[in-house]
C-alpha cells in the first residue's frame, strides 16, 4: 500500500482509492474511507463540492504535479477539512461561517481548517505582506481584517515555532478574535470620522460580546477562543480593556493575536482615512513595546519586514522600486528591484551608504497591488 497524497478533487479517477472521508463543508460524508471511485462516486462528489481529496498514492495512477495539494496544517486525521482555494471563496466561506456563529451557535470547524489551511499555504508560498488584503471591494472591513490578523498569526505562530496543532487553535483563535464586532452597529466603526468617547465605549462591548458568542456555541470549543475574543485588546503594562489584564495573565497565543490585530488594523483604510504606511504601523507596533510582547513583535518584523516585499518605495535620492529582499538581522535596509538608466537593478541598501528609503508609495492603492 503506498502513502497518502491529497489532491485537487478535478483530478478524481476511477480506481482511486480513498485513505480518507470525503466530506462536504457542511460535515456530510460523501464516500468513507476507503472507498474506491467509480463515475457515479465521482459525480457525487462532485456534486458536493469538495475540492480536495486524500487518497492512497498510487505511481500507476500517473497524476501530474499540478494535481497534488499540501497536507492539511490543520488535519486532525477526521478530513473534514474544506479547502478553499482564492481570497474570494475564503472571504465568502468566512461571511458564511461568521454568521452561523452569531445566529445558529455552530461552528463549521471543517471550514474554519480550510480557512487556516489557506492561510498557512500563503504563509509558505510567498512574501506575507503581499498576501494580505488591502480594501477589496467585495470584502467589508470585518472580514478583509480578520482574514489579515489571522494570516500574521498563523505567519508568527510558525515564525515561533508552534507545533502545527498549536498554530491550528491559534488561527481558530484569531479567526473568532472579533466576532463580537459585526454585532456592534456598523454605522459605529464603519463611517466614523474619529471615534467619540460615546461610540468607543460601544465598540469597546465587542470583546465581551465576542467572548459570550464564543462561550453559547455547541460543541467542542477550545477555552482560547473565547479568550481571545475577550482579551485580544489587552496590554502588557495593563493599559489595555476591558479588564486591564497584566502581562503574566496573558497567553502566548493571546500576545500573538494582539500584535497581529493592531498591525492589521493599522494598515487597513479606513472610511475615514487612507491606510497606514506599513513602515509607519510596524514603527508604531516596535514603539509600544511595553504593550506587546518584544519576542513577537520581533517574530513580526522577520517575517513581514518593515518594508514587505512587495512595496513599492522611493528612495533618498528619488528613484523609485519595489522591495524584493529582507535582511531580517537590519530590517531598515532591504533589497530594492529598481529601474536606473535604462537597466533593472539590485540596490542592496545595507550595502549602500548615504542611501536609504524615503517613503513606502500608497497612494490610494492596497501595496499588494503594486506588486512589480
Ligand atoms: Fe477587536
């Protein structure tokens, strides 16, 4: 018997044999495991919309390298694991799951570990901060956030080398880490030119109202979840809300959603304001560190950057390029790709004295989109 493979469901043949579930987001299994395809199983699955399949590996079965998906992070061996396969679907798969949450009290943990399992596949297969969504029209500012503060952890949880299990619950923490806010009304944190005292008290109830979500939802729940929600805008020094909580009361995975929360935020536009330049939100993230966790805020800049691959920036003499490198051991001189008398070429500004980087260009549009 060879090994277990998982694949893209449009590569189905008959003869396959299943070394798992076939199950659909909904939780119902379409064909047990091991079952071997036949047209009518084929079809059914089809039907179903399951996107990808674990099977016994089979070399006569000659599949090409296209076909072969990675593991799930997020597998607990039950695979019922959705797979969700562009920001759209994880958008739309995540509106979904959000609202049976706060209506139904259920949780479609399959979905929420093809959520993950998006994130983490980003989180390996190119720079972070070209991956994060930056004022998608589709999306609402919920959802483009959560999907951003939930991608940073799953990118820092790693960086820390959490075992895969550990980064599972920690994405699943973020995920629900402010489903109290949609519960707030929108005009409150949508429109808003500046928060008044009145509206930040109200919007401040949604880590209570995330956490008491969390807390009536059926089934197995892991304890972090409704933590997280509860406690993702606390501080370290204890300046943060609702209960002033100290450090020694917070949990590594809790420190990890609040930096990652607070990044995110800053870096999403607003109603009321453009986006924060993401030099400018991490300067402002490694300027509270009495607030956050130094060790993540660290874990943060390695992975991210303070200038992500991917922004487009000006330099101190005025040309302009794309950043291509880090170098995590001096964060502040990365690698720009840039056009100079005629040429592309390498700066390397640690290597290049009396040059630096004036400015990330924003300019309305999201950073992922000035991707070279
Ligand atoms: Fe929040």
């Amino acid at each position: 018997m060879g090994a277990n493979c998982t694949i893209d469901s449009a590569y189905m043949k008959t003869g396959m044999k299943l070394a798992r579930p076939a199950v659909s987001a909904r939780g119902d299994v379409v064909a047990p495991s091991g079952a071997v395809l036949t047209t009518p199983l084929i079809n059914a699955i089809m039907d179903a919309n399951i996107l990808s399949l674990c099977v016994v590996d089979d070399p006569a079965l000659n599949l090409p390298p296209e076909s072969r998906l990675d593991d799930d992070l997020l597998s607990d061996g039950s695979g019922s694991s959705a797979v969700i396969a562009t920001p759209d679907a994880w958008i739309g798969e995540s509106r979904r799951v959000m609202t049976a949450v706060i209506r139904e009290k259920e949780l479609d943990l399959g979905t929420v570990r093809g959520l993950g399992n998006y994130c983490s596949d980003r989180v390996k297969t190119g720079p972070i901060f070209s991956a994060l969504m930056m004022n998608d029209p589709t999306a609402n500012y919920i959802h483009q956030h959560t999907f951003n503060s939930s991608l940073l952890s799953v990118a820092v949880g790693e960086a820390m080398g959490l075992p895969p299990a550990e980064v599972a619950e920690l994405f699943a923490a973020a995920f629900l880490h402010d489903i109290g806010m949609p519960q707030v009304p929108e005009h409150m944190w949508v429109h808003q030119k500046g928060l008044t005292n009145m509206f930040r008290a109200e919007i401040e109830k949604h880590v209570e109202m995330g956490y008491r979500t969390i807390e009536r939802l059926h089934g197995d729940t892991n304890p972090l979840w409704a933590a997280a929600a509860r406690d993702h805008h606390e501080r370290m020094d204890g300046s943060g809300y609702p209960d002033k909580k100290p450090a020694q009361r917070l949990p590594v995975p809790i420190r990890i959603i609040s930096v990652c929360d607070a990044y995110a935020a800053m870096i999403a536009p607003r109603a009321y304001r453009p986006p924060i330049p993401p030099d400018r939100a991490m300067k402002e993230i490694i300027a509270r560190q009495n607030q956050f966790d130094r060790q993540i805020i660290g874990r943060l800049v390695q992975r991210v950057g303070i200038y992500p691959v991917g922004c487009q920036v000006k330099l101190s003499d005025g040309v302009t390029g794309a950043v291509v490198e880090n170098h995590p051991a001096d964060p502040l001189h990365p690698v720009i790709e840039a056009v100079k008398s005629g040429r592309t070429q390498k700066i390397d500004l640690a290597k290049e004295k009396g040059l630096a980087v004036a400015e990330i260009i924003v300019e309305g549009k999201s950073p992922s989109e000035n991707l070279p």
